[in-house]
C-alpha cells in the first residue's frame, strides 16, 4: 500500500510533463485566482454528506425529542413521532433521582484530574525539552511507551494497586488512574509546544540570569497557552466519559459519576426510555455548553484523545 | 527490552505528524542547530532532569508498574480478597485450551480488521470534504462532529434503546431496511454488525476531524498545480489528497485497530458479550472472568494478552507503512 501511495506523485508527474496538456484548463484558472476548494459545487459528495446527515442526525433527534415525551407516547406513536404534548416530566423525574450528586462526583473528577495533568504533563515536558542530561530522554520514552498501554489491560494490577492503598470506592480512586492514562499524550503536545519556542527567548532570559523556575513561570507557562488549554481539556474530556476505573474502583451510590450514574439508570428506568434518554442527554449538555463556547480548544483536545 | 525500545521509538513520529503542517523536517533541523549552538555554553536557566521526576513517579505507580504487575498476575491464582498464589504456567495452558478464548481472539481481530474496512473510508472522503472551507461544509461538520461530545456510555445506552426490537427505531424502520423481526442484538451477526455500526457512528467523526487537519494542511500550491495541469477533482484526490494524507491515514489507523481492540462500554452495555458468547471480545471476556467470576489471575492472563496484541498491532502497522523512516511528506518540494 506503501509504495502505491509512494509512487502515485512520481508517475503522475512524469505523465504530467510528457503528456502535453490536451484537457482545456477551464478549471485550473479560476480555482487559482479564488484560491480555496473546488470552486463548482461537487453534486456526489453533497449527495453523500446528506446521507450521512441522516445517518447522524436521525438517532440525536430521537434522543432529543424522546426526552419530551411520556413514556406511553413513545411506546404508541414509536420512536420517530414529533413530541405533540410535550412534556418536562422526565427531566423532573432524572434531576431528581441523584443525578446531581453523580455529576458533582464527576465533576470532582474532572476538575482534579486535569489540574494533575497539567501540572505533572507540564513539568516533564519542560524536562524533556530543556534538561541536559540523558535522563529526560529516558523519560520521553517511558511516555511513549506509555502510549501503547491500553488502559482497560491494566485493570486488575490497578484494583490490587487501590486496594492496598486503601482507596477502593472513594474518587482518588478513579482520579489516580485516569490522570495517570492522560499523562502520556499531555506529555507528548506539551513537548511538541514547549520545543517549538524559540531559543533565543531562553537564551535571554538565561542573559538575566533567571533560573529554572522563573523560566518556567514567564517563558515557557506563557508561551505554551495553546498546548496547555489543549491538554487540559484533554484530559477533562477523558476524566469525564471514563467509565471502566469507575466501574470497577467505586462501588456505592455517593462516590458514582455520571457514566456510572447512567449505566446504572438502565435498571432504575427499566422500560422508561424517555427518562434513560433524558438521563443521556443531561449527561451531554455541559459538554455540549463547553462546545458552544470553546469549539476550537475542544475539537483540539478531541483530537488528543484520539491520540494526536 | 530491545523491542519495548523500539516501540519507544516509533509512535515518535505521532506527535510531528499530528500537526503536519510545520513539517517535521525543518522542526529537526532546528533543534540540531540548536543543539550545535548551546555546545560550550553553561546551562544557566536550564532545569534538571528532577523536574520531570513526580509526573514520572505518577506514571510509573498507576500505568507502568501495573503493566508489570499484570504481567506477574497472569501466572497466579487469585480471587482478589487473599494474596495471589503463584501457579506457574496454569493461566496460560487453560488459556490455550479455552474455546471462548478462541472465539474472543477471533471475534476481536474480525472487529478490528472490519472497523478498518467501515470507518477509514467514510472518515477519509468526509474528513477531505469537510477540509473545504465552504459554509454549508462548515454548517453541516459542525452536526456531524456532534456524537463525539457523549461518552461512549451515553451512546452505547442511546443505541440500546434505538435498537430495542419492540419500541426502537429498528422497530420502525427495520424492515425497510431489510431486518425483518428486528431483533438485530439477538442475533449473532445482527449483534456484531450493531457493534461495528454504533462504534463506527461514534469513532468516524473523530477520524473525520483527524483526515479534516490532515487535508487542510496541504498545500494548496499543489491542487493549484494539479489544476493547471487539467486534473479533475478524483484524479487530484488520487494523486495528492491521498498520498499526502498518508502520514494522517497512519496515525488514524493505529488509533481505530486500537480503539478497536478495546471496545469494550459499548460491548458491555449493547450486547453483554452476547447473544451468549458472540460478541465476548477480548477485554469484555477479561471482565467478566475479573470482576464477575472473581478469576483474576486468569483474567489478567487475558489481559496481558491484549496488551501483547495491543502493542504487536500497532508497531506492525507502523512497520508495514514504513512510518518510523518516514520524515516529511513535503520532500522534493
């Protein structure tokens, strides 16, 4: 596959220039001077976005307008019908059966989770980039391998791990894994930002005679804004939708998050599914508000959960 | 440790490949001339390798020591109240002999190659359609990047519903689409496909954003080129878009076989692993010899198995794209 992808330039170079160009260059033209996309509209892949908005959009709007209904609606009129009397009943019903509690614990959560993250990714990566000793190199690996550690691999050393720390049910339980799991990636974009300030700007605050710390604090912190917002969404996003370490690290109602909360929902609203979508959607829409507001820092921290 | 070196070595190239448009090449130049410079001179400012010791400490306590840890639970007995009993080799014969564990290998490779085959066409052309910085692109992106805000609890639990075979969507709009009874969780094929389409629904935007960054990073100059030259829209997909993207196709791939290796809230919560045992992928099946059946130390040998399979993937596929030697996509330009 490699080397189709390899090859592909070359040949169409070589054709390109032995070929004398036959086709007109009707297209060519405009598309330079309008400098972005294709400048007619391409029908196929139009077609083919619609399709997928379908695809996308049809279960959100079942997951939405179900939160409106009663229970007997959804069940008579199935699941695609408008909501003709709406309803604001299983919002009431969900807030009211601990879900504040679980999005309190999920906010402990993440709000912890992230603030480690950030300080721990930031000080390795200002390690990594800047100390002078084989060391940091060491540590940049022990990063990367870290990448490749699927984290649902490591459950059960984790459980021995918490037990014996005497952590089991409690939220540092699953605040120590998760912030750990987040560290590898954290650390790889803050290495990438940090690396990319310009040695000069060390230099002279190395000519004021600052030491590590100052640099730190009025060089790096500064100049790495982008990386750490990055990172900490990130890592906010991963504390957020975890659910294994609290499926298995936490046992009673009071130390449940969220996912937990609504994994658990499904045996409480047994057959109510406008109240389990309800729960669902309630659990979106601080995401969703984030979202609304910091769309750029939140697709870039997506983007690290995927691993970037 | 030569391998684990090795794989140390190789997803390097991710993070300058994350953000392509710098280009690693000129990034590594600078550091050797950086490096050239700062010979002889005293390293005031700098700080030591101490400063990189409590995230180290961190990482080493809850991800490396487990993986250790996982590794030495896997040959001993243990029901995770006592102290675990070493019992050699035991884990591993039972593991060889069990048919579950088979039919979990099998299911969980089959997912992967299949969520490969689904999600990296469709993320690719719709990744590259939404690069286009046209409003109704923009309008319509900004929807389809929405499931990627939920967990994949929440999404898993919205797709039980909408495939309930009484009063789901499927229900309704099954047997228009060829699910008769629409009972798809009850059958064994049904389950998989559910599976491979609820995990594809809620990973393709990610992928579509990661092909997005990619596609937007090429240069322009060069579809300016291809124009000039009469190329129409496919041929300049083939002969730029994708080779350009190749570094993007890599990274995405080593996340999706990944990813799909360990879907496991998605397993749990659609299908329990069923019907019976049709859909017990790998780390659903550790799971349940774990955490219900209280079998911890065969189910860590379960799991050091994913993290063999895990890792071996993911350098193979860096291998076989030849990614670690790859440096720029730019070169010869």
């Amino acid at each position: 596959m490699t080397d189709v992808l390899h090859q592909r330039p070359e040949a169409d170079r070589t054709t390109g220039k032995a070929a004398p160009p036959s086709k007109p260059r009707r297209a060519g033209l405009p598309r330079l001077l309008k400098g972005s996309g294709p400048r007619r509209p391409n029908y196929p892949a139009g077609l083919a976005s619609l399709i997928w908005l379908v695809i996308v959009g049809a279960p959100l709007y079942v997951l939405v307008a179900t939160t409106f209904r009663t229970r007997d609606g959804y069940i008579d009129d199935g699941p695609l019908a408008l909501p003709t009397h709406p309803t604001l009943a299983n919002y009431d019903r969900v807030l009211s059966s601990h879900f504040f509690s679980y999005l309190g614990n999920t906010l402990v959560v993440t709000a912890v989770c992230a603030a480690i993250v950030i300080v721990l990714s930031v000080t390795v990566g200002y390690a990594v980039v800047r100390a002078r000793s084989r060391m940091s190199r060491r540590v940049f690996q022990i990063f990367l391998l870290g990448l490749a550690i699927p984290s649902q691999a490591v459950i059960i050393p984790i459980y021995l791990v918490i037990t014996k720390l005497q952590l089991y049910d409690t939220l540092l339980a699953v605040i120590l894994p998760t912030a750990a799991f987040s560290l590898p990636v954290s650390v790889l974009i803050l290495a990438g930002t940090m690396r990319d300030i310009d040695e000069e700007l060390y230099e002279s605050m190395a000519l004021d005679g600052a030491g590590p710390t100052r640099v730190l604090l009025r060089l790096v912190v500064p100049m790495s804004r982008a990386g750490i917002s990055t990172v900490g969404v990130y890592s906010a996003l991963h504390a957020w939708n975890g659910f294994m370490f609290p499926l298995i690290l936490t046992q009673s109602r009071s130390n449940r998050v969220l996912t937990l909360g609504l994994y658990d929902y499904v045996g409480e609203f047994r057959v109510d599914t406008p109240a389990l979508l309800t729960a669902v959607v309630l659990s979106i829409v601080p995401i969703f508000v984030v979202y609304l507001f910091a769309r750029r820092q939140l697709i870039n921290g997506l983007m690290g959960v995927g691993g970037k | 440790m030569a391998g684990a070196d090795s794989a140390a070595a190789d997803p390097k190239g991710a993070p300058g490949q994350g953000a392509p448009r710098g280009g690693s090449g000129r990034r590594a130049v600078g550091r050797k001339a950086a490096g050239r410079k700062a010979v002889g001179r005293n390293a005031v400012g700098r700080p030591s390798a101490a400063w990189a010791l409590p995230g180290v400490l961190f990482f080493v306590c809850f991800a490396v020591a487990p993986m250790l840890l996982v590794g030495y639970l896997a040959f001993t007995d243990w029901d995770g109240i006592g102290s675990p009993q070493w019992t050699g080799t035991d884990n591993w014969s039972r593991l060889w002999h069990d048919p579950d564990m088979r039919q979990a290998v099998w299911l969980s490779l089959l997912l992967t190659v299949l969520t490969w085959l689904v999600q990296t066409p469709i993320a690719l052309l719709l990744g590259v359609w939404a690069a286009g910085r046209q409003r109704n692109r923009a309008v319509l992106s900004a929807i389809f990047f929405l499931p990627l805000l939920a967990s994949s609890v929440a999404l898993a639990l919205v797709w039980k519903q909408l495939l309930d075979p009484n009063f789901g969507l499927i229900a309704e709009i099954g047997p228009a689409l060829g699910f008769e009874d629409g009972d798809l969780l009850g059958d064994p094929q049904g389950a998989l496909g559910a599976i491979l389409f609820v995990t594809a629904w809620q990973f393709i935007p990610l992928h579509t954003l990661i092909y997005q960054g990619g596609a937007r990073a090429i240069p322009r100059s060069l579809y300016d080129a291809a124009a000039i030259d009469g190329a129409g829209t496919v041929r300049q997909f083939f002969s730029i878009t994708l080779p350009q993207l190749r570094n993007t196709v890599v990274t995405s791939s080593v996340i999706m076989v990944v990813g799909a290796l360990t879907f496991f809230d998605t397993v749990l919560i659609l299908t329990k692993g069923g019907p019976g045992t049709d859909t017990s992928i790998v780390p659903f099946l550790m799971y349940k010899n774990g955490f219900q059946a209280f079998d911890l130390g065969y189910a860590s040998a379960v799991a050091a198995l994913l993290v063999v399979v895990a890792t071996a993937v993911s350098l193979l596929l860096v291998r076989l794209t030849g990614f670690s030697a790859m440096r720029s996509t730019r070169e010869g330009m």
